[in-house]
C-alpha cells in the first residue's frame, strides 16, 4: 500500500526510483498494482474529454454572441475583465446582478455610446444615458463636452452643405457666384420691372398702451358705497390654489391667505381684503424704464438700393442687385414688464416678473461714438425674468405699494413656478442661437468660399469652426451665468436626446445644446437685501415639453427621439430630466424615458415612490394613415445614491383607446388615474395602480 499511494506520474521523488520489477502471472507484482489506478484515470480523463467537447463549443458560441451583442450596441468591455467576472461588467455604480434585489427589477449596465460625427472635425458626444445624472466632476469636463457637442454642430452643418447637389453646383463655379459679394444668396437676383426704392427704416411703432390704471390715477381714499355696510362683503373659508400635489403651492396670478387677496393684473399687484372690498386697495406697480428716443437708434440705417440697368435684348430688365433690410420690430419699442405669477407662503409674496426683450442687436453704430461692433447674443431669451419678494406683514390699503425686501434678476424664460412652505422653485428654459457659431461663416454662401470644390470648402470651413470654438464657448457661459470655478455636479451630462440600437444623430442640424433648461430654489424668508438661489440643469437637444414637482421630487419631461429597429424609424420618447429637491440645493437625481409624450403637468404624478406619466405616440404612414398608442408607464424613482442614477420602467399598460384616440387629459388621484380619450367620441377610463406596478384598467364611460 506504501508504494501504491506513492506512486503519481507527478511525484519527482518516485520517477528517480529504480523500475520495479515485472511478473505479469503475479497480481501482487509492481506492474499489476499500478495498472489498476492508471486505467480508472484514463476513464476519467476520457470521460471528462467528451464532456469538455461538448460543452465548450456552447460555452463559446454563447460568448460569442455577447460579445456580438455588445458590438452591435457600439460599446465593448475596455478593462480587459473576463466575462465571467460580474464586478468587472459593472459600470458606473450599479451593484452586481447577482445580488438579492427582491422584487425591485434587475440592475443593469449602462455602457456610453457615442454619436456618429462625419466631418472633417475629431469630435465625441454621449448619447442619453442614466450616467447623465452623476453630474461633472470638474467644471472642465462640462467645458469639453460643450466644445465636443459645439463642433458636432459644426459637422453636421459643413456636411449638409458640402453635398448639396445645388450648392456644389452654384458655388463650386465662378461663373455663378461672386467673390465680392457679401453674402451669395443664389437666389433673389432677377427682378422684372423697376425697382421699388425701399429704405431699411424700422416699424412697429406700436403705441404703449397705458395701464388700466396708472398708480398716480387711483384714488387713495376709501371707494363710495351704499349705505349697506353689509355691500361687498363675503363670506369664503377657502382661498388655496387648486395645487396638484398636496404640500405643494403652484404659481398663479391670483393668490389669498384669507385675509387678503393679491392679484397680478398686468405690471402691477393690487391687494384688497378678502371679505371686505370696500376698505381700499394697495397699489404695486413694477419698476418701468422707457427708453428715450433721442437716444434710441434705428437697427439698420436707411440705404438706398442700388439699380444696375442691363441691356437685354428685349425688353429692359433692371436688376436689384442688393436692397436695405428692413428691422422686424420698432428697437426703441420698449414694453412694459409683466407679473407672470404670484407665490405666497406666510407674510412673503415672490412675484416673478418678466420683461420682453429684443433679441436682436445692432451691428451699427454711429461713426462718431467709435463704439465696437456689438456682438449678437447666443442666448436667445425673449423674457428678463426677475425674482421680487415682498412684505405683506403689515399691508396699508390706501393705494401704496407693498415693501420690497430684495429682488434678483435670473436667467430663462418662464416655464413654472411652485413653492414648498419657503422654498420658492422656478424653472425656466433658456434658448442657444447656434446660428451665431464662427459668425455664420460657416455657410457655403460666404463668398470666401466661392468656386471651391467640396473638398476645399470642408477644409477651410473646418479651420474656420475651430478658430471660433474658444470664444463661442467663452460667450455662452458668459451669458448662462454658469460659474465654472468649483464643481458642475448640479448640471446634468451634455448628451443626445435620442436612444435606440442606432449612432446615427437623430436631429436635423446637429444641435446638441439648443435650450438650457434649469431648476431654482431661493428662501422666500431668508431675503435681507439680497435673493440667495441654487441652480441645478442641464442642455436638451429637444424642446421642453412639460414639468412637474412633488415634495422632494421634481422634473423637466424634454421630447427627443427613439430608434425602432423594426419599422427603422425615429419615433417620439419623453426624456425625463429628475431632480432632487428635498434639500436646500436642487440637485440631479436620475434619468428616465419613455415612448410618446404627455398632454400637460398633469399627465405626470408621483405615488408611492413610482413616477407615473400618460403618454400618447402618435405613427403616420402612407399605407396606414394615423395611429395612436397610448399607454400609462411607472418609472421607480432612486430613493438614495445606491439606487443608482434611472429611473427604470418597472411597469405599464396596455394600450388602451379606440383606433386614432389619443389622450386629451389626465388626473391620478391615488392609486388611480382617470384618463380621457378623445378623436369623434370621448372615453373616460379608469386605471389602478396596483403592487405589480401595472396599471389595470377597472372602468370605462
């Protein structure tokens, strides 16, 4: 037994041993004893060989077919990790699938993919995903983003116009433009008969209607009235707006803490008591500068047109060669400002006010001054928003105005506004004039692009887009407001709107920055002289569709694009920007989308920790006509950082509606949600949001 167990065709120590002798009529002989383990190993070994043989080809061919899967979503595994290693496949966070997660859906792993960007500039741009939320670490990054999805743009616009058929036809020959021509339009040169002599003096000039009443004109003194004392009176317990979420106070334009009434009407907010209107009014008029018109200048300066006669055979033709261009509104026309909603909580009233602004600037101005050549603004807001807080402690109604405690002037245009007990929310969006990129100089019609072939004009226009990136991007932070000296972790990633197996950029024109939308919290009872406000956004290469807020939860619903590989269409998806407002600060919290688009605010509700949104996506085609689909989807909002950063689709309905229906108004009241449908006949139905997170229809009208 001694020599049997040490025996082993890997004992060194035993192959140095002389060779045993061989009786093979001798079972008890070396050479027999051996035999014995030697064949059960080979029996082993065999067996093990075909179960190896079978096995492999599948375990391969099942590798194969991951790895083909992640290649066809444009991504691949760049850490080098084995496949069967779960920790080294989990990205951004996001625990490993083999945890024990209950009922909650399965983790899943984001991989950022990248937009195809042909053209002569190197660049890179993220496609919408859940890492969007995690924020920049470094200001830097947000920088370089916005550069990448800067010249993206610039891209898309040389390759647009460098395979246009018409214009290589008509620039790329000398014959047909004009070097000296600033710009070669190509189109708008013959004209019949004469010319009419048209000067660029600007219109408009749209009489300032005055206030209804001017404060000046409103009496102070106490109004007449019947000898009823009783006259004017009522009797109301009730003054609070119709919110749609409890705990949360929506803007309005008329407000009441039951004492009072505060009424936005125009530029000014008149405030009477509630029960009583005959004891006076108070009087706020908004802060109002007209502009002087001696000093106001005309956008374009009148310029004669320039008639060139040519001899034809016949008849005459004349040529209008080049005309004034005249302004599309009066400049000096300055109107007055407008009270776009009212807040209230306490003795507070936070009236955010708006102002129109001229989005267009003169690029002329007097010879004499020896002013510089203004830019044109990258930031397209029409509005001037304004934060003002007042205090309606102690209110005189004898036609005076309220107490302004601070006021501060903020970026955007208005889209909402709510406040959480003192916490004041607006969210506004801001629109990016990419147009202004290089001066326009990127357009084909620039006559230093006349007679180059396509080539040539890729590679200059090309010269020409990265000589102005620094400073495009230098004015658009600028302009936002946007403080780059500490971290950007409240500004969502710079991404594409779109999703769906495909790299290809879903946009017409490239524009991965074309509105900034933003959320801003400010403390109605923390004003002393100065308004403090927290900003969180982020860009969308969509257009902002709807938003909501709950109590510590808010968001911005921007509608971009989904690939549907089966009809290879783009087809509508709400993108859903989340943002966690518990705090004194808003700050990013998840990513979420879904197919189609709500009708209103009120298509969105939170319950239960489940965002719920109604959606209707709409489909036409030449073959079927209209088709509608409307469904109700719940999203399971991140409740802490472990959650990651999506807002995951863990249930939705079927599709409900009779054929072209799509939704015209929503309330979730609970765990239920009355929807109605309407194309010639209008359908009320009822949906219950239940464990399984599926929405179950239980009643229809």
């Amino acid at each position: 037994m001694m020599v049997e167990d040490n025996i082993s065709s890997g004992d060194v120590e035993n192959q140095s041993r002389p060779a045993a002798t061989t009786d093979i009529n001798n079972p008890y002989s070396t050479n027999y004893t051996n035999k014995k383990p030697k064949v059960i190993a080979l029996i082993v070994f065999l067996l093990v060989a075909v179960v190896l043989a079978i096995t492999l080809p599948l375990t391969i061919g099942s590798n194969n077919s991951n790895n083909s899967t992640d290649s066809s979503n444009g991504s691949s595994n760049s850490d080098g990790g084995t496949s069967g290693d779960d920790s080294s496949n989990t990205q951004d966070g996001a625990s490993s699938t083999d945890n024990n997660l209950g009922t909650s859906p399965p983790v899943q792993v984001y991989k950022s993919q990248f937009l195809d960007s042909n053209g002569p500039i190197q660049t890179q741009v993220r496609i919408m995903d859940p890492s969007v939320a995690d924020g920049y670490e470094q200001c830097s990054d947000l920088r370089k983003d916005i550069e990448n999805a800067v010249n993206h743009y610039a891209n898309n616009l040389i390759m647009r116009e460098a395979t246009s058929e018409w214009q290589e036809e008509y620039y790329g020959n000398f014959t047909k433009c004009d070097p000296n021509s600033q710009p070669n339009w190509g189109w708008g040169d013959d004209v019949d008969g004469e010319a009419t002599a048209t000067v660029g003096t600007s219109f408009g000039g749209v009489a300032e209607m005055d206030s209804v009443a001017s404060v000046e004109s409103v009496s102070a003194s106490r109004p007449s009235v019947a000898a009823d004392d009783s006259a004017g009176k009522v009797s109301e317990d009730s003054y609070e707006t119709n919110n749609q979420v409890d705990g949360v106070d929506e803007a309005d334009v008329v407000k009441s803490d039951g004492e009072y009434v505060y009424a936005a009407y125009g530029d000014l907010i008149y405030v009477w008591n509630a029960t009583d209107g005959t004891q006076g009014v108070s009087i706020t008029q908004m802060p109002y500068v007209k502009n002087n018109n001696e000093n106001c200048k005309p956008i374009i300066r009148p310029v004669e047109p320039e008639v060139i006669e040519i001899e034809e055979s016949s008849p005459t033709e004349r040529r209008r060669k080049d005309l004034s261009m005249i302004a599309p509104w009066d400049p000096c026309y300055q109107p007055k400002p407008r009270i776009s909603s009212l807040l209230l909580h306490e003795d507070r009233l936070t009236a955010i006010v708006s102002d129109e602004t001229s989005l267009y600037y003169s690029p002329f101005d007097s010879e004499e001054d020896g002013a510089e050549e203004k830019k044109d603004p990258i930031i397209n807001d029409w509005q001037k928003l304004t934060i003002r807080v007042y205090d309606v402690s102690d209110v005189a109604l004898d036609g005076s105005g309220l107490p302004l405690l601070a006021e501060k002037e903020i970026k955007g245009n208005y889209n909402s506004a709510r406040s959480i007990n003192s916490k004041g929310i607006v969210m506004a969006t801001s629109n990016v004039n990419m147009y202004n990129f290089a001066d326009g100089n990127l357009y084909r019609s620039r006559p230093q692009y006349c007679g180059l072939n396509s080539t040539e004009y890729q590679r200059i226009a090309a010269e020409e887009a990265l000589n102005h990136t620094q400073s495009f991007v230098d004015q658009l932070l600028e302009e936002l407001q946007l403080q780059l000296d500490g971290t950007c972790s409240s500004i969502f990633k710079v991404a594409a709107m779109q999703s769906g197996n495909s790299t290809k950029d879903a946009s017409y024109d490239g524009n991965m920055l074309s509105s900034f939308v933003q959320i801003l919290s400010f403390d109605m009872m923390d004003v002393e002289d100065e308004i403090t406000t927290d900003v969180a956004g982020g860009f969308s290469s969509g257009y902002v569709d709807s938003v909501y807020a709950s109590q510590d939860f808010g968001s911005i619903q921007s509608i971009g694009h989904n690939y549907n590989p089966e009809t290879k269409e783009w087809e509508s998806s709400t993108f859903i920007l989340g943002f966690d407002i518990s705090g004194d600060a808003p700050k990013p919290l998840g990513y979420g989308e879904v197919q189609g688009r709500p009708i209103n605010q009120y298509a969105t509700d939170l319950y239960d920790g489940h965002l719920r949104i109604a959606t209707t996506e709409s489909q036409w085609s030449m073959e079927g006509g209209s088709k509608t689909t409307n469904k109700i989807f719940v999203l399971k909002v991140p409740s802490s950082e472990d959650d990651g950063s999506v807002l995951s689709v863990v249930g939705e309905t079927d599709p409900f509606g009779k054929k072209g229906e799509s939704i015209h108004s929503v309330r979730f009241i609970g765990p239920q949600a009355y929807v109605v449908t309407f194309l010639r006949t209008q359908s009320v139905l009822r949906f219950r949001h239940g464990r399984s997170h599926k929405p179950s229809c239980i009643g229809r009208a």
